[in-house]
C-alpha cells in the first residue's frame, strides 16, 4: 500500500496540471517551439534572400578599412573609398526593382537619405577645408528623410523621453565646448538626429511585442548612427577618443546598412507573435 504522502503529492500535481489545462497554459506551451521556429526561419530568410545583395557593401567596407587613406590628404580617390560602402547600399535597393521603390515612398526616402549622406561624406573629406558645416547638411537632411520614412506612428512618448534624455545630455556634454555658430547647429543637428531615433525606436513597439524585423533593424541602425555622430562630436570638439575613426566609420556603416535593409518590407515577415 503506497504511503499517504504519495498520494498527497500526485493529488496536488493533478490539481496544478488540471488548473493549467483550464487556463490554456498548455497550448500556449505547445506554440512555444512553433514561435521560434518562425523566428529562426525568418532570419534565415533575410539572411539568403538580402545577404547576396549585400555583399558588394561588406567588400567596399573592407576595401576601406584595409588602405584606410590618411585623413591629413584629402583626395577624390579618398572620397570616393569613403563613398563606396554608401553607393553599394544605393545599388541595393535599386536591385529590388524600380517597382519596389515606385511601391513604397519609405524605400524612396531612405534611398534619398543615402544619397545625401554621400555628399555629406564627401563634404567630411575635406572638413579642416572649411567644408564641415556643408557635411552637417547634407547628414542633417539624412535625418529628415529618415526620419520621414520610420513615420510617425504609433507615437510611443516613451521612447522619445528617452531619446530626448540621451540627446539632452549629449548636447550638455558638447556645450561648454561649442562657440559661434556651432553652439547653434549643433543644438539643431542633435535635435534631429534624436528625432530621428525617436522614431525608429518608437517603430519597434517592444513595449506592445509587435516589432518585425525591418523595425528593429532600423532601431539598431539609428541607435549606432547616434553613437558614430557623438564620437565625431566629442573627438572634434571636447577632446580627442582614442580609435575616434575606427568607431566612426565602423558603427555608421553598420548603422547605413541597417537602416538600408529595414526599407524592404516583405509579406513574410509579419510578427512571428501572431502566428497563433
């Protein structure tokens, strides 16, 4: 005969497993493996379908940082190393057709947003010329442009105080600094870079679990775009960071590529959230 406190302990376990059968804790269980199996299939998804498209960009990438040409030599050759990584995002976008880009105007605004960034790189090569200020422009519109095609729903008033914050105390730390004009535009640029930010974190939505993809992909891509800009503020203006153009150059290619990718909106890739 089995002791009493056996048959205590299967009685409770009976109790939980019928408790959790009513609740429906089990199929939301069962569902578990199916969710990241659909998770798993879509980044192999984005990874065989745009990889192969990006591949010119990493190799522009390495093209760059293998000659890293001095920065004290301005050149056109130099520009147009710079350059090359950002024209390879031009081309692909362009290989997923004309009609993709005529079918969404965020497409067309990124691709626009990477045209100017061209230009305000090219502007950088020759910064200590005078051309800085043009450089900031032409990133300036970027921003607009991208900022522009993230939208500008849902609103997500979280996320902009907490970009709001991070923007805030960059400018307190660049301002004691600044003088001239620069106290003014570099006041204007955060502003819209931050806004820019905002909505590419607002466009995630983690707080209602809706984010896809190409959302969190322009997150990403803002959030090291943030980063790039404040090491090139704080090496140009506060002091010198140590590997300041390695950091440049490293988080604001990534940073172009990601918010390239996040302007191709694929049917397949709805929140793997929703499956059930």
């Amino acid at each position: 005969m089995r002791p009493l406190a056996d048959l205590q302990k299967e009685t409770v376990m009976y109790q939980v497993l019928a408790f959790a059968a009513a609740q429906g804790l089990f199929s939301e269980m069962a569902l578990l493996p199916v969710v990241e199996i659909h998770v798993l299939e879509s980044v192999m998804f984005v990874v065989k379908c745009e990889g192969p498209k990006l591949v010119p960009f990493f190799k522009a990438t390495c093209v760059y940082f293998v000659l890293w040409l001095p920065t004290s030599s301005p050149s056109w050759f130099s520009a147009l190393i710079k350059c090359l990584p950002i024209f390879c995002l031009w081309v692909f976008l362009l290989a997923h057709g004309i009609g993709f880009l005529g079918a969404h105007s965020s497409a067309r605004k990124i691709l626009a947003g990477l045209i100017f960034s061209s230009l305000g790189d090219a502007f950088l090569i020759w910064q200590e010329q005078g051309y800085f200020v043009h450089g900031l422009l032409m990133f300036a519109i970027s921003h607009v442009l991208y900022s522009s095609a993230f939208g500008m729903k849902p609103l997500d008033l979280r996320a902009g105080l907490s970009i709001g914050v991070v923007s805030g105390l960059s400018y307190a730390l660049l301002y004691s600094y600044l003088s001239g004009p620069f106290t003014y535009l570099v006041a204007v640029y955060i502003a819209l870079i931050g806004f820019m930010g905002w909505r590419a974190l607002a466009g995630v939505q983690l707080y209602d679990d809706l984010w896809t993809w190409t959302k969190l992909s322009a997150c990403l891509g803002a959030m090291l775009f943030m980063v790039s800009d404040l090491t090139i503020a704080v090496n140009k203006f506060c002091f010198p960071v140590p590997h300041s153009r390695a950091i440049i150059m490293a988080t604001y290619y990534a940073a172009q590529m990601l918010i390239a990718l996040s302007a191709v909106e694929r049917q397949d890739e709805d929140d793997p959230k929703k499956i059930a």
